[in-house]
C-alpha cells in the first residue's frame, strides 16, 4: 500500500468513526505512549528483561501498527505528505551514509 493510501484510509477512518482528530499535542502524546508499549515488548521479548505472562500474547506487530496509526494522523493533521516525506529522507540517508555504513569496522 502507498504512504497515500494509508493517509487517506486513516482520514476516512477518522471521520467516519473518530469524530475528529485529537489535537496535535494530544496525538504526539498518544504516539509516546503507543511507542512505550512497543518498547515495552520488545525489551521483555527479546531483551534482558523477563517477559510476564500477560505480556506472551501481545501482538508485535499491532503495536507497530498504532504507532503507524498515529503517526499518519499527525502527517494529516499537519499537512505532510509522508511518501514525499520518506523519498526525500531516504535520499539524504543515502547521500549522507553511503559509504559510512560500508565502511564501519564495528558491523563487519
């Protein structure tokens, strides 16, 4: 699916069933949260911290999804095209770190 596409499905979504997007800091506060809970699973699944048993069935890949969620809802909210936005990054990463990457001792 195109960046386009989620953005407008999340739009539809909003106004449809949301009523109307929570405010900008609102929703950066929300995508803090949606981000702890991510790092929650991932520090208990696979790093050094112990996993609880109400933590085994939480789904890695929901929680990434959330973040997406909210992370396409402050795109709307603020005007950004993300797929624009992900090309031009994308582009300064690799003019940037082409070689760097390659040339770091410490990932060979």
């Amino acid at each position: 699916m195109e960046l386009s596409k989620a953005q407008q499905i999340v739009d539809d979504w909003i106004k449809k069933y949301g009523v109307r997007y929570f405010n900008e800091l609102t929703n950066t506060a929300v995508l803090m949260e949606e981000v702890g809970e991510l790092a929650r699973i991932m520090s208990r699944r696979y790093g050094e911290q112990s996993e609880k048993p109400s933590d085994a069935n939480l789904d890695l890949g929901d929680e990434m999804a959330d973040i997406l969620f909210v992370l396409i809802c402050l795109a709307n909210q603020t005007g950004i095209d993300l797929e624009e936005a992900f090309r031009k990054n994308m582009d300064k990463k690799t003019s940037r770190d082409k070689t760097r990457h390659i040339d770091n001792e410490k990932l060979k």
